[in-house]
C-alpha cells in the first residue's frame, strides 16, 4: 500500500489493518556513467513496495533526502545542512506517528546513511516518541551465500555488479550499460597512509568518479534474483515487527526509569 496513492478513507482502513510504516530511503547522487541519480531511492521504494505487497504496510512516498555530503562535487547531487537534515527526518517520523502508525521501519538504500540512522535510532530515546523505530538490517547468513553465489565480481560497493543489476530489474529504462565504464574501479587508497581511520573525505579518497567494483557483468535477471532476496528479508521483518511486542515495552520501561530520576 502506497501512501500517496491512497485516498484519506482508505488510508485509514490501511492504517488499521497494519500498523506498521515503511520508509524507504535513498538519496540523489551520482552513480559512476551509468544509473540515475535517484538509483538508491527508486530501488529502496520498489523493494519496501514488493515486501507490502506480501505482509500488508503502508509505504512513505520516495524519500532522497540523506547524508551525502561527500558527492557535493558532482551535478545533480542534493544536500541540506546537517543539523536540518536530522530534524527533517525526524519531524517526518512524527507525522508517520500522528497519523497513527506507531511501528516504523526504515528501509535504507544509500550506504552513507548508515552511520545518519544509526545515530536517529540512538536519539529516539533523548525524548519518548509515540513509535517504536526499526532499521531494517543486511540480508541472513544464508542469503548472503545465496547473494554472493548470483554474482561474479569479487568487490561491490557502487553502482556495481549488484547495484547495476537490481536497477535493470527494477527500472531497466534508466540504465545505460553502453556507458558503463570498461575498467572495474577499486579503492586508490589514497588516504591508505592513515589507516585505521575514518575521515568525511575518505570515500571520495577511494572512489573519486563515485565507482566501486565492476558493472560490466550486471544484468535484469541477477537483479530479479537479489531483489527477491531482500524482498524475502523485509517481509520476515515486517512480520517480526507487527508481533513485538517488547521494544515498546522496553522504551516504556526505560522512560519511566529515566523520569523517576527526576522527581
């Protein structure tokens, strides 16, 4: 169930029935010469779609705004200030809330939001929020076998084999593989001198075109297979959230310890 594609009567009924949010997140950069910009949004809102088709849920509407400050340099890329960045979301999930669905699940497409939604999971107890908040996690160590045993090329990261082959199942008018570049693109370790560390510059230290691994071996039917492999994936875990019954509980728990601190 597609929340914009709702009327207000049957979004109601929907919210009843599930009670359970998808956010798909994703968002605008560029990937390598290949595969649009919204690449991570299109592909998260098509696999939270294909999920709720299974387990019934209300799918947010295409979401492209997250951390992706480190491909400023490129055209087409969107950012908005940190600070605001944070707030944003966070004022979504309130209005996700207020419209009565209080499990919400955030299905992330974009790598550089990890370390963004990691941090959101953490502040939701800063303040006792009317949701309880999931993050939906990697595939199980079975499907991952069954993941690595669909591909080919040894290292992924960006518009690779794996991404490029999930976007041609999805949306296979977008992708241009006449431009795919002829060279895999591996880390220049250019910042291998400090290492181990992280600095904001260090992807683009290793990835400077916004290219990791090698797309030439991609195709619709490796996607086809590897988006029913996360599809598989989200679904057991929107079931699993439905039946929990703990982590409001927990968060419940732990509020009232945290206000009887301050009586």
């Amino acid at each position: 169930m597609q929340w914009e594609q709702l009327t207000a009567d049957d979004f109601a009924r929907a919210v009843a029935e599930s009670g359970v949010c998808l956010l798909p997140m994703g968002v605008l950069e560029r990937h390598s010469t290949h595969l649009p910009l919204g690449t991570d949004m299109l592909n998260s809102h098509r696999i939270a779609c294909l999920a709720a088709e299974r387990e019934p849920a209300i799918v947010f509407p295409q979401w492209y705004f997250g951390q992706i400050y480190e491909a400023r340099c490129f055209p087409g890329t969107v950012t908005i200030a940190p600070t605001l960045l944070l707030s944003l979301v966070e004022a979504v999930l309130d209005e996700i809330a207020r419209n009565g669905l209080h499990k919400i699940i955030i299905v992330n497409g974009h790598g550089g939001n990890n370390n963004l939604l990691g941090f959101l999971a953490q502040c939701s107890l800063w303040q006792q929020k009317p949701y309880a908040l999931y993050l939906a996690g990697g595939l199980s160590p079975e499907r991952q076998a069954a993941w690595k045993a669909i591909t080919e090329s040894e290292f992924h990261g960006h518009a690779c084999e794996c991404e490029t082959s999930v976007t041609l199942a999805n949306v296979p008018e977008l992708v241009h593989m006449e431009r795919v570049p002829q060279e895999p693109a591996l880390p220049l370790g250019r910042m291998a001198h400090v290492q181990p560390s992280f600095a904001g510059i260090s992807w683009y230290a290793n990835h400077p075109e916004h290219y990791a691994g090698d797309a030439r071996t991609a195709s619709a039917e490796k996607g086809r297979r590897l988006v029913q492999l996360r599809v598989d994936q989200l679904v057991e875990l929107i079931a699993a959230v439905k039946a929990d019954q703990a982590t409001p509980a927990l968060e419940s728990e732990f509020f009232q310890r945290e206000a009887s601190l301050r009586q």
